[in-house]
C-alpha cells in the first residue's frame, strides 16, 4: 500500500519534484468528518485535501454491513480518482463496519477513527475505565469496546441519540442541549463506571459540543477527542512516509475540495459550522442509490 | 383505478364470496406511518392491513424528487404485490413528493396525508391563519402551504427537526421535549400568525406527542392530527367503494402483516411505541439501495 504514496509527482511543468505536498481524501457520510478535517488542517497544513460527503444516502446507521461497505468504497475510490494519497474514514460508522474492506479495496493507506481513539484512552487512563459516547449504531456495533478491550481496557459504551441532532440544529450552546448531555452522562457514569476516568467522543459531530460536554463531565475526566487524535495520527502517518515538504510549500494554505451526493446549498451552510472556515469548492455527485 | 377495487374476491374453497373485507397497504419511510395505521384500525377496523416500512433508506428527507418517487413506487408495488387493493402514503415527505408518481403508477386508489390534513384544517379555522408543523423536509416542499393556500388559507410552515429524534428517544412526555416544543411553537406563533387558530401535525411522528403538544399550544388552538384526518379520508373513500362487510365480518380482528427493510427486531421495538399494539408479524425485505 505504501506504494501509493511513493509516486514521484511531476510538477505542473513536468519537471520532477519531490517530495511535494500530499493529497489527503476525507470520508464521511455526512457532515461529521469536519471536525476531524478541522484538526487535520490544524496539525498537517502542509496537505492538500478532498472531503467526500455522502449526504444522500446518510445516516450509515440504519444500513446494514453489505450497504455500507459498499457505500465507502465507492466514496473511497471516488477519492482516490481526485488524488487522494491516503485516506481518512471520518466515520464512526463506516470505520466501525468497514474499515477492513475500505483498506482492503484501496490503493493507498487507510485511518480509521476508532483506533486512534481507542489508543489515546488508553495513554489517558490510570484506572483502566473508559466511557465512550456515539451514536446508536457506533455503540451498537461495540467496535469501541472491542478496540478498548483489546488493550486491558474496561469500557461502558452510551449512546447518545438526540446530540446528532441537537447539533445540526445548531443548538451547541443552548441550555437544552446541556441538559439532555448531563441526562446521558449520568447514566453513563454510574455504579461500576462512576469513577471512569477517561471519555472518548466516539462520535464525529461531538467536537463541536465539547466545551459543553467539559461542563457537564465530573472534573477528573480526561476527554479524548477522537476528531483530534484522529488527525495525529495521520500526521504521524504522513511523517513516516512522506519527508517533511520544503519552506515555500510550509506557507501554501491547504486547498480544499468538497464533494456532496446531496445539495451543494446545504453542505456549504451546515458544513462551515462543522469546520469553522468558508467551504467555496463544493461539487454535487449523483450516484446511484 | 376504481376496478381493482371492485374485483371480486373469492372464499378459499374457490365460492364466490362478496364484498369481503378489503386490504389496505400502509407506505411509510419508517415508523411515523403506524400512527396512521393505528387511527385506521379504529377507524376501519373491517380491514385487513399490509405495512411497508423502508427502514433500510430512511430518511428519505435527504434525498432527491428523483431517488424518493423510485423508492415509494417500489414499495407501493411491494404492497400491491401483498394483496393491497388501496395504498396509504402515510409518510409526509413522500406524499409531498411523490404522490403524483406513486398514483400513476399505482393500479388502485391511493391516499396521502397532506390532502386530508389540509382539508380538515380549512374545515376548523375561522381566521383563515394556519400554523403547520412538520420535518424541515415536508417544510421545504411547502406541500401543506400550497394545499392550505389553494383553500384560501394562509399557511405559516415551521420545522421542528427535533422532534422526531425526540419521539425516537421515547421521550414523548419529557420535560426536554416539551421545552423544545415551546421554544418551536414560540417562533411558530409569532407575528402575523400569533393568533393563528388552527395547527396541523405534518409529521406523521406528531400523534404521539399529541398530548405534550396540546400543553404547549396556546388554547384557542385547534390541533389536526394528520394521521386522524388520513384516515378518516380513508373511511370515506372505502364507504364509497366497498358495501358493509357482514356482521360476522365486523367482528373479526384486521390482520396485520408488516415489512421492513431495515432490522426485524428494531421494527418490532421501535413500531409497538407508535402503533400502540403488539406488532408480532414483520418480515424483512431486501431491496437494492
């Protein structure tokens, strides 16, 4: 796989140059992958990047395995066709389900959400108990907890259906919103996993709640954004595989493309909120349902 | 359309046997069209009743004319194919969308909601000011005003995408929900609509918040339950197509068979909550996505 990104890029007058600055493709189903393109833009400025919005056919959570592994890898090739040298599956969903057939269909490499945040709870945590909040069908799945688990990890796994929601509403800091987080985390930080020392935001849009959630989270709990770590972990990624790119190229600002299987309309005035700049380049995709 | 429903049915020894009690197929994206489904079984209990939930693809909210008029025109055929000799649209979005297109391709009579809702509040205003609450989807069509207005009504349309998580939540008498319904219902009777006198329920998710909603609204409002309105509509059009069953008729229970194309176990759960009975014969479909 490591391959793919060894291509010996020419430079627009065909001149050899390297190494120049990578192209990094960002998958979602929806709006959520963002945050994590957000804190990718923060860490690793000096990429290029394609964010691929399945709007359409969102959410990935009522689909089955077969769906949705069908629906990223046609979002991962897509990606791929405009460049990308690597893909993030920015996806709680898809990473859960499909992670493996993703990596196994592409050309180059692939990062997950899951792991990255599996691994930084574990840095994080002195007691060994870690909640996690996602979606119902992140929880569902238990990929968190099969992740956390595997590294000695105890893990309480809650979903939290109505945060999703609250956030495209754009409630992310009314008083509505702080309650129905503070209902959620006290059923999730209760008998055995009262003293959980570690939070893992095991879902793509709760970055943007995470003042919000610092509030309403006992006082020793360390949150892990799964957004950020995330993002470290393609810049570490990128740092093994790609030599860090000259001074002129460090002062370029990323560019951006944007692709969305639903109205381009919807994706730049939701998504701005998500990635706190302006989203120009969109693009609409038609593909078959 | 009217001969598929005057086709003469036969007893299983093969005896001519007329009228029998007809079947009605009931089309919703999810779980809201059970609400219109349990109005029908009080309403028309003399029938027998085929439920499609394309649960596999919802929200069709998100997706495009195009996408939602193939969807609804392959499930009204999944329900004919099922013995449907009247099909319900029980689901706003599709109804707002696809209505034409499902009766044209449709070989028996079909109903939506919209018409019956619209009919019903033209029947109860005085002040010709109508407040009609619904998704941001059905909103956007501008179904209901377009129906309201060719009434000589007019229509303030506010969406309330809160509300259907909520009800998915099971939080239909919680305190969250009934600050969230009046910070909506605020903004909704406001200006020129303050002293509207008349609110449609646009989401067929609405019945089951009937109450809290009613709490929340101010008196003088008179609230249309879509669901109610639909089938009534119905009745009506049954009454004209289908003679009285016989006594021995009456007395038998409707027979319900359900198909969902998303998880059995989750439509059984989630369903009884909207339908208020026990939901015991569901199948899955699998329709390509």
């Amino acid at each position: 796989m490591k391959d793919a990104m060894r291509a010996e890029p020419t430079a627009s007058d065909g001149s050899p140059k390297a190494p120049r600055r990578p192209t990094i493709g960002v998958f979602d189903s929806g709006f959520g992958g963002l945050t994590v393109l957000k804190a990718l833009l923060e860490l690793v400025p000096d990429a290029d990047y394609v964010y691929f919005g399945d709007t359409a056919r969102l959410p990935y959570g009522s689909k089955s395995v077969e769906t949705v592994g069908r629906y990223a890898v046609e979002a991962a090739h897509y990606l791929e066709s405009h460049g990308a040298q690597m893909l993030v599956i920015a996806c709680n969903t898809a990473t859960a389900l499909a992670l493996d057939r993703i990596t196994s269909a592409a050309h180059v490499p692939v990062v997950g959400v899951i792991e990255p945040g599996a691994e930084a709870a574990a840095l994080s945590t002195k007691n060994q108990k870690i909640v996690v909040i996602g979606t119902d069908a992140t929880v569902s799945s238990h990929a968190y907890r099969t992740a956390l688990e595997a590294r000695g990890l105890s893990a309480r796994e809650k979903a939290c259906p109505l945060l999703v929601p609250l956030v495209e509403e754009g409630w992310v800091e009314h008083a509505v919103t702080e309650q129905v987080a503070h209902i959620y985390l006290t059923e999730a930080f209760a008998d055995g996993f009262r003293n959980a020392d570690t939070m893992v935001l095991g879902c793509t849009h709760y970055p943007l709640l995470k003042s919000l959630l610092r509030r309403v989270t006992p006082d020793h709990v360390n949150i892990v954004d799964s957004a950020e770590t995330t993002a470290r972990a393609v810049a570490s990624h990128l740092g093994q595989l790609v030599p860090a790119a000259g001074q002129e190229e460090r002062r370029a600002l990323p560019r951006m493309k944007f692709f969305a299987t639903d109205s381009v309309e919807k994706f730049r005035r939701l998504g701005e909120r998500f990635l706190g700049h302006p989203i120009v380049d969109v693009q609409h995709v038609d593909l078959k349902e």
